[in-house]
C-alpha cells in the first residue's frame, strides 16, 4: 500500500511556525502518514520547531516549492539554483527527503511561446547541479508538471520525463497532478504507465481542487494506470481551503472550495485508500 500524505494548506494559508505547527498535527490527527510542506520561504522556516512536532505528531515530511518571481530557471538559473539550495537546507534540517513541486520555471509565468531548445537545456544543466547538491543531502527530487494556463515549459508528464531522463540523476523523479493532467493529457491511464520508470509522486486533486470524487476526474483510470505502473510512492490529497497570497494569482482559486478541512481531509483520505485497495496498489 502507498503512504498517504496531504498539503498543508488543506488546512492554512500560510507556513508560518504556529500555523504549520498546527497543520502537523491536524495531518496526523486525520490518519495521514506525512504533510507535504509548503516550503515557499525557505529564509522563515523554523526547521527546528517543526522537526519536533513533526516527531511528537509522528509523522514524516515532504516539502514542495514554487521559485519565487525573479528566479525563472530557463532566464535566471543562477537565482533558482540559489532558492532551491536553501530549500534543501531547510528540508535536510527538518528530516525531510523529498523536495517537490515546479521545481525548473516560475509558476505563471507565460511567454506567449512554447518553450525552446536553450530553455530546456538550461533546465536540464541547473536541475542536475541540484540534483547533485540534493544527493549530499539525502534527498530526492520530483519535477512537477503543470497546466498551460500556469506555465508554457512543462505541460505533460512525457515532456517532463524527457528533461529528467536526460538529465539521468536517480534522484530526480517526476511529480505527477491530477488536476494539471485532467486539462493536458489525453486520459489518465497511458501517460502514468508510460511515465512509469520516473514516477515518484503523485498529487491526487479534483478537477475543481475541491472534495475528491465530486468533480469529473475518472478516478477508475488514474488508479488503473497507477496499478498498471507498479506504482509505490506517496499519494498526496491537494487542495487549497483559503487561497495563499504566493500562489493565488498562478493558480487561480478565488473562491472558497465545496467542502471544510475536515471534510477534505476525512473523506479525501478513506477515498484513497478504498480506491487503492480496489485497485491493489
């Protein structure tokens, strides 16, 4: 069976060290084995007082990050490079082993083109310094895919799976999102099998970012293609209750979603593992 984990801000807003302290423990409370942290200001983070309660709470950490304006890999690599290693820092500090999320371009931002060769290829020569760095540290890395309408560099699991095979780092892995491949892919089945040899993680959200199984993702097949892929990572419940200022204008969420964080968490998580058992993960 998979570990099941959910992003802190089904509860919070924002990682701060009382709030995220709070949101530790309501993952645990829930029955979740790890909250994916939301690492966006890695200089904030008190990686000290979360690494206790994380210990008290009993359970693990991941963290994701969104490169913060100004440092837009594929034009300011050496920016990027510099936030992600203090991610890492943060990340090794608080016990944590998995750094994920959008981890090679600036979450909305859009040149009006796809992306090109040099783009790419910065991408591939910065992320495999991390990945270097990230493996001093014991930690691995996950390159999500997101949609068109937040970001023209990586829009299917195939194009990202291109960049980490070239990069050849077995630290570096692909982080797949439901929500993201609900508007890109053709199905869910094929693209997860077919990405099965770099699939790490796995983002389980509901085409409206609300309560799992309410929306119209055909969850049938993206557990079908995750049995298909022989698939052992963590799956992680996403969904943001109150719109976070760093993220908000990227991803869109202007309005409360339809349930409460109880409710989100709860029924997300009996979702995940009933279909994980229908499907013999």
């Amino acid at each position: 069976m998979p570990g099941y984990g959910a992003h802190a801000f089904l509860w919070i807003d924002e990682w701060t060290t009382e709030k995220g302290n709070r949101a530790i423990h309501a993952a645990a409370d829930a029955g979740f084995d790890l909250i994916e942290i939301a690492l966006l200001r890695p200089h904030e983070f008190d990686a000290a007082a979360h690494k206790k309660e994380l210990r008290a709470a009993g359970i693990s950490a991941t963290a994701s990050i969104a490169l913060p304006k100004g440092a837009h890999m594929p034009e300011q690599p050496q920016q990027a490079k510099r936030y992600l290693l203090a991610a890492l820092d943060k990340l090794e500090a608080v016990g944590g082993t998995y750094l994920c999320g959008p981890l090679g371009f600036e979450v909305g931002r859009l040149s009006g083109k796809p992306p090109t060769a040099d783009e790419r290829q910065v991408v591939i020569d910065t992320l495999g310094e991390v990945a270097v760095e990230a493996k001093k540290r014991g930690i691995s890395l996950g390159l999500e895919v997101l949609n068109r309408y937040e970001t023209y560099m990586y829009n299917t699991l195939a194009d990202a799976r291109r960049t980490i095979k070239a990069i050849g780092a077995d630290n570096l892995t692909l982080h797949a999102d439901t929500y993201h491949m609900n508007i890109e892919e053709e199905g869910f089945r094929r693209p997860l099998v077919e990405a099965a040899d770099v699939l790490g993680y796995v983002h389980i959200s509901e085409s409206h970012r609300g309560l799992v199984g309410s929306g119209t993702i055909n969850w049938d097949e993206v557990f079908q293609g995750l049995a298909e892929a022989h698939y052992t990572g963590p799956l992680v419940l996403e969904s943001f209750v109150v719109p976070n200022e760093d993220l908000a204008a990227a991803t869109c969420i202007w309005r409360p979603l339809n349930a409460t964080s109880e409710q989100l968490a709860r029924q997300g998580l009996q979702f995940m593992r009933a279909a994980s058992a229908r499907f013999k993960l």
